[in-house]
C-alpha cells in the first residue's frame, strides 16, 4: 500500500507541547491539579526535557476558571535588576480583568520602593517596569512587596491563585539570598500554591531536600518520571492515525523501547519517524522505518552531542564510551574498568563526577556505583563515533 499524507507532521520536539500535542501524564496531571487547587507548594523535580512545563501549562489551562495564574520564566531574566520588572508584569496578571486598567493597577504598586511604569502588550495586557541603576536596597525591599502581592491579590478576589517559577535553579544565579527571602513569605501565603520547575536536576533536589537550605520542605516534591508505555503507546497511535500513516503495534513498540518513554525524546523519534514514511508511503508504519529514523535523529543531534565530546577530558570520553556499551554497570568494579580500559578508581571518580556535574550521567539509585547516560539517544550516538568507519 502506498500512499503519501499531504499532512503537517503531527508530533513536536524542542518546545513546549499543549492541548492534543500532549501525550499522557492523566495520573499526574490530576494530582497536580488537586495539589494546586488546595494551594499546596510543588517543586517538581525530573530529568531535562521530561515536560514539566508543558504538564503545569496544562494543568493551569484546565483550572483557569477557577485559579488565577502568573507564570515567571527565571532563565529570562538575566539579573536581579530585572526581576522586579518580571514579576511585577506577571503578578498584574493574576488581577480579575475588571482590575487590570492602569488607574487601578497603580494602585497595586503604590508601596513599592521603586516607582513603576506601566504599559499595555499586544494582547492589552499590562505590562509593568522599572527603571534600571536602582540601589541594591531598593531592589530588596521592592522584591519583597512584589513577593506579597499574589497573597494580597488572592485575598483580594476571595479565591485561590497559583504561581509558577520555571528554571527555578536559576534564582540562586540571580541573588543566593533569593530562596531565604521568599520563603519568608511565601509560608505566610495560605491561598497561593506557588510551584516550582527547574532543568538543572541535582540544584533543585538540594534547594528543597537538602536539610541547611532556606526551601527545605517548603514544598511537596513532586517527580516526575518516564511515561509508562500503556499509556504512551496509545498517545503515539492515535497520533499517526490522526494523519492517516497507520503505524504497526510492533513499531510503535520500536519506539519506546529505544526512548523509554522519555517524553521528549519519543515525541523527536516519532517526528522522524512519521517523516521518514511520510517520504516513501509504506504503511502500516514497521520498525525498519524506526531505525531508519533513529539514524536521522543522530544525525540531527550530531553538532549537539559534537560540542559536548570536544570538551570532555580523556578520561570523562572513555568512562562515557564504556556506559553506552553497558549500561547501568558498577564503575569501579575491576572487571568493567579493566574491560573499557578507565585505570585506577581514583581516575573513574574525578571523571564520573565530572560527567554529573554536566548532568550527562546520572547515579542509578541502589547500592554500588552504578551510573545511567541521561540522554536517550546518545549512546547510540557515541556506539555509531566508535564504530569502524565501514560499519557508519
């Protein structure tokens, strides 16, 4: 059967994903909607790239009825000298639309130790700034007003609000005396559930587990984890179908069991894969055309996984050569450290550690120094470095 869809591709990687892009997640998505409309503090806490923000995205579309939202991306705002501006712009939001006329939203601001400006965005949204060289003293106290406003806000509307702080890891970039200052106050805000998301894995488990930090326990940890394959597969059916490319069972199989439904991952995979037999019409969609596929996705993350190899020390590409060819192994043992030729566990420490630091591998929990690549597809990637030039 041969037959070539004149459709969009219907799978996305790289950005967020919403509404019908969305795989998964049901349980999750429940009960981070209940942990929020009970105005309970979540720190969610994954591996990169696994969707937190297109699961709090989601959950706040679907109770924006009911929960006002303001949604602070930290990785864009590149010093506490603009965080005020941030905050202030998205805190405005979390006003009734009744609220959010200039006259009344100066009011909001009248107490605040740096003097606003206000605007109107494209969507007529205001938009709220300050004017920079401000003292570092003024900054402090009128973060610490703006910190209050969601509370007042909530009070204010006599009902509950929600406030998401994405790359949370980077408020310690901005000011290490940031966390300490906001819980402060944000554990005097009964009717805010304020929730947290951070890429970088090991600095957001210490900000909120690590027992001297200023967040410990402020939040529920909420982890979030691959998605199980009976609730992926039918996701990633239903979306080759949608554009008539019916995929085989056996494929889609393929799939997670190169992804381990690694949310963003399977959602890259399955874009080329739909793109591969897109090109040739062979349907129903078999695994072949998933391998094939895996080729183009190594191809496309090449200059990525590139720059990383350039600046790994010797040490760290060979420790990282010999987990892509068996993986979650003991790496100080003597047998595997002879078999990849690593030397002395003094050597196979530094470089490990290096190499969590980078985030590039992960310890696997359990006893034994067991280590996991985090990326899906890297080992592969390095497998196909490392192969005879023949065998590429």
């Amino acid at each position: 059967m041969r037959n070539v869809p004149a459709m969009r591709n219907p799978f996305r990687y790289g950005e967020v994903v919403r509404g019908d892009r969305f795989g998964g997640r049901e349980r999750e998505r429940q009960e981070l909607m209940a942990d929020i409309l009970n105005g309970q503090n979540v720190v969610v806490i994954s591996p990169r790239r696994f969707g937190k923000t297109s699961l709090v995205l989601e959950v706040l579309a679907d109770i924006a009825d009911s929960v006002p939202s303001a949604y602070v991306d930290l990785l864009r705002v590149p010093s506490v000298e603009h965080l005020p501006s941030a905050l202030a712009t998205e805190f405005a939001r979390l006003l009734s639309p009744g609220d959010r006329m200039i006259d009344r939203v100066r009011r909001l601001f009248d107490d605040l130790a740096l003097r606003p400006k206000f605007g109107v965005d494209e969507a007529g949204r205001p938009t709220v700034e300050f004017e920079p060289g401000a003292s570092a003293a003024d900054i402090g106290l009128t973060l610490d007003g703006l910190f209050q406003l969601p509370g007042r806000i909530a009070e204010r509307r006599k009902t509950r609000v929600a406030v998401v702080f994405d790359e949370f890891q980077s408020v310690v970039d901005l000011d290490t005396g940031l966390p300490a200052r906001m819980r402060a106050i944000f554990q005097l805000q009964a009717d805010v559930a304020h929730v947290f998301l951070g890429s970088r894995r090991h600095v957001i488990e210490r900000l909120f587990t690590g027992e001297n930090e200023p967040m410990f326990r402020m939040a529920k940890v909420f982890p979030l984890g691959p998605i199980p394959a009976d609730e992926f597969g039918p996701f990633i059916h239903g979306r080759f179908v949608s554009t008539k490319s019916p995929i085989s069972a056996e494929a889609v199989e393929r799939i997670l069991s190169i992804t381990g439904g690694h949310p963003h991952d399977t959602q890259e995979l399955c874009y080329f894969t739909w793109a591969e037999t897109s090109a040739n019409g062979i349907y129903p969609i078999p695994p072949t055309a998933v391998d094939r596929a895996l080729d183009r996705v190594l191809d496309a993350e090449n200059a990525r996984y590139g720059a990383l190899w350039d600046r790994l020390a010797v040490s760290q590409r060979s420790l990282l050569v010999a987990l892509s060819r068996e993986s979650d192994a003991g790496v100080y043992e003597a047998k595997f450290r002879r078999r990849h030729r690593l030397g002395e566990p003094t050597s196979v420490a530094r470089a490990a550690g290096r190499l969590v630091d980078l985030e590039v591998i992960a310890p696997v929990p359990g006893p034994g120094a067991v280590y996991r690549i985090v990326d899906t597809f890297l080992p592969a990637w390095l497998r196909r470095l490392m192969a005879p030039m023949g065998d590429r």
